[in-house]
C-alpha cells in the first residue's frame, strides 16, 4: 500500500453527498514517517474497521437471538402441528436479504449520488419493498402449502400457513423497510459509509424480529377454537393483502427513482425465494431427527449473509459510481473473512451461557470449518455478481447481488453443517447434547 492510498469521506451538501478523498497513509513530506510494513499488511483503516466490527457484531447478536428464539419455538404445538412452517423460516428470513438489505443498499448508492428528494425515494422504495414482500410470501407459502399437502395436512393448517405467511412477510417489510430507510439517512448525516452499517443492522434486527412475527401470527392464528372461524379470519386476510399488491406495483412503476427496480428487481428475488424455500425443507427433516443442531442454523446462515452483504453493498456501490469492479477491496474480503472464525467464537460461546448445549467437540470444529468454507465462496461470489453486470445489460448490482448471495450462503450453511452432521453422526462422533 503506498502514500497514493486513499479512502472516501462523505460529506452533507445542499446537493446530498459528495465523495472526497484523503491519504490514509501519509509520507514524510506529508507528516510523520509510516512504518513500510505496515502499509503492507494492513487491510482496511481503523475508521473502516470501527464502521464494520460493531455492527458485524450486533448483527451476529440478532442471529443468535434468532437461532436461541428457533430452539424454542420448534417446540410450540403449532410447529408440531404444522411441520411446513419449517418451510417458510427460511424464505421469510431471507427476506432480510431479498429485501430489507438490497433496500439499504440502494439507499445507500442513492446517498453516494446525492439525493435530492428523500421523501420520494424512500416512499418509491417502500412501496415496491411492501409489494415485493408480499408477492415472495405469497410464493412460499404455496410452496409451503404443497408440500403440506403431500403429507396430508388439513384445509384449516393450510389456510393458516398461507395467512401466516403473507402477514409476516407483510410486517417484516414495514418494520425493517422503515428502519433502513432511517439508518442510511443518518449514517450520511454524520458522514458515515451507509454500505458499512445498513446491511448488518438489517441483518441483526431481521432474523429475529422475522422469527418472532412469524411464531406470534402463527400461534395466534391457529389457536382460534373455531375452524370456520378461522378459516374466515385467514381467508379474508389473505384476499385483503392480496388486493394491496396492484397498486402498491402502479405507484412504484410512477416514482422514477424505484421504476428501474420494478423492472429488474424480480429475478434475482424470486431466485432466492426459490433457494430458500428448498434450504427450509431440508432445515425440515434437520428438525425432526437433529434438534439440537437447528438453534446453530440461523448462525452460520445469518453471519455468512452478513459479511457477504457488506461486501456486495461496497462493491455495488464502487461499480454504480465508478463504472467497473474495484479489485482493491480484496483486503476489505479478506479482513472479513478473518472475522468469521472470533465471531463465530464469541457467538457461540455467548449461546452456550444462555443456553448450554453439551453437543460435542467435533460439531463445532465441523462447525468452524463449514463456516469458513461457506464465507470463503460467498466472498468470492460477491465478486462475480458484480463482475457479471456488463453481460445482463448492465443490470444493477443492487437488485441482485444481495438476494442471491443471502440465499446461497443460507444454502451452503445448512448444506455444509448437515452433511457434517451426518458423517459425524455415522462416525458415531455426534453427541445430539442436552
């Protein structure tokens, strides 16, 4: 790294914000002498490193309140009942990704341009976040739904799987949508990279606050004494958030700054749901054999999407803005994925003192080596997502680089820690714990 190093400043204007750089290593005629080997070694600033680190963790903080949160619920009557339920926790938690990230990550290259109409965009961007929630509730609670219907589920489940759900899914996105909308705007008020802190605040807040809509709707729902009754309840509400979709999708097609994403924000959203869907019927089948293991599946599925999101978003927003692949941010990659192993560590450890699980030595090496596979490839295929753009017509990396990295690393960690699982579990090396 030489004196020529430079980092970005943001600074507030009456035309939004401007991008400014200043050395971050300076020579002997700019102040005082730098050691030669640690311009070499060092990977990112520590101002860079004091954006990243508390919201890393704050995010892995909601990923294990999520995973602790799915431990208990596994065990409510209406997870027992209706066992598709598994099916949609994975697909509405990508919802954080599909949605609530790639949210704060166009905000955020919206604030690198210079906004100059918040209220418009943010009320462009919310309306088609809402109508995108929606349409990805509605998908996986069908598929949700057939699947439950070749295992004999009632009428009266599935109606109260598919209301569950659209309402969660509904929920999520006023909820999580808003708080970015809040979070970006005032990262840039106190000229703080948004790219930095939106997507892990949406991370930390999104599997948990999901997770919970999702138990609470659900049980509510299911709990009513009547079966017409509560097959009238669902099925109105379904029809109503139905209805809410069309005009939701008219008056985002009319605010220019959220049309683009009308018309290519789908693919990758869908894509990922469908990703989704299939990683929650394989945390099905995990669950019923496995229960121990299903608390540490939000971990290493949330803190992968995590770390990927934050280097998505940054290069999302260098190739918005510069018009090509910043290859310097290999640093920024690789300081992240450092990160995953005293992360996880200190993640576990924490769940271990709320909630001690005696589930073996082995588990967790193969749990590290699985985590560190999985951010490896994901850091690298943040790469390739926005490398691939100039050849889908410059589709814009926002729309799409978040969704789909979210629902891989979801699938490469359920993937990659039931596989261990099982090869433990035939070694006669997994302990099921307490």
């Amino acid at each position: 790294m030489t004196s020529e190093t430079r980092k970005r400043n943001f600074n507030m204007s009456n035309n939004g914000i401007t991008e400014e750089t200043t050395p971050l290593v300076q020579n002997d005629k700019d102040g005082p002498p730098c050691s030669d080997q640690w311009r070499r070694w060092r990977l990112i600033s520590l101002s860079e490193a004091l954006q990243v680190i508390p919201p890393f963790f704050l995010a892995g903080m909601g990923t294990l309140a999520a995973g602790l949160l799915l431990d208990e619920v596994q065990h409510w009557e209406v997870f027992k009942t209706i066992s598709e339920l598994f099916v949609l926790v994975p697909a509405l938690l990508g919802l954080k990704g599909n949605l609530a990230m790639t949210l704060a990550s166009r905000l955020s290259t919206e604030t690198h341009r210079g906004i100059d109409n918040h209220v418009n965009v943010v009320a462009g961007y919310l309306a088609l976040d809402q109508a995108q929630a929606l349409i990805v509730g509605l998908l996986a609670s069908f598929i949700a739904m057939i699947t439950g219907i070749a295992y004999g589920t009632s009428v009266s489940n599935m109606v109260v799987l598919f209301a569950t759900g659209l309402i969660t899914a509904s929920l999520v996105s006023v909820v999580l949508g808003g708080t970015m909308c809040a979070i970006v705007l005032a990262s840039a008020h106190y000229q703080c990279n948004p790219d930095n802190i939106s997507t892990p605040i949406a991370a930390s807040l999104g599997d948990s606050i999901t997770l919970g809509i999702l138990s609470i709707v659900g049980s509510l729902l299911f709990h009513i004494p009547d079966k017409n009754t509560q097959i009238w309840i669902c099925s109105v509400v379904i029809g109503l958030l139905v209805l809410v979709i069309p005009p939701l999708l008219i008056y985002s097609w009319h605010n220019r700054y959220a049309r683009p994403a009308v018309l290519q924000g789908w693919v990758p959203i869908l894509l990922a749901m469908f990703i989704s869907s299939g990683v929650g019927i394989i945390m099905s089948k995990v669950a019923e054999k496995y229960q121990s293991v299903v608390a540490f599946l939000p971990i290493i599925n949330g803190i992968g999407g995590n770390l990927a999101a934050i280097q998505a978003s940054r290069l999302s927003t260098s190739f918005n803005i510069h018009g090509r692949t910043d290859f310097s941010e290999y640093k920024t990659s690789l300081f992240l994925l450092l990160l995953t192993v005293p992360g996880h560590a200190v993640f576990l450890t924490v769940k271990d003192i709320i909630d001690p699980t005696h589930i073996g030595f082995p588990f967790y090496t193969a749990f590290f080596c699985s985590a560190i596979v999985q951010v490896a490839i994901l850091l690298g295929m943040s790469y390739v997502m926005v490398m691939i753009s100039p050849y889908l017509r410059n589709l814009d990396p926002d729309l799409y680089s978040i969704p789909l990295l979210t629902a891989l690393g979801d699938f490469l960690g359920t993937a990659f820690l039931s596989l261990s699982v099982l090869i433990l579990d035939s070694a006669g090396l997994f302990n099921p714990g307490n």
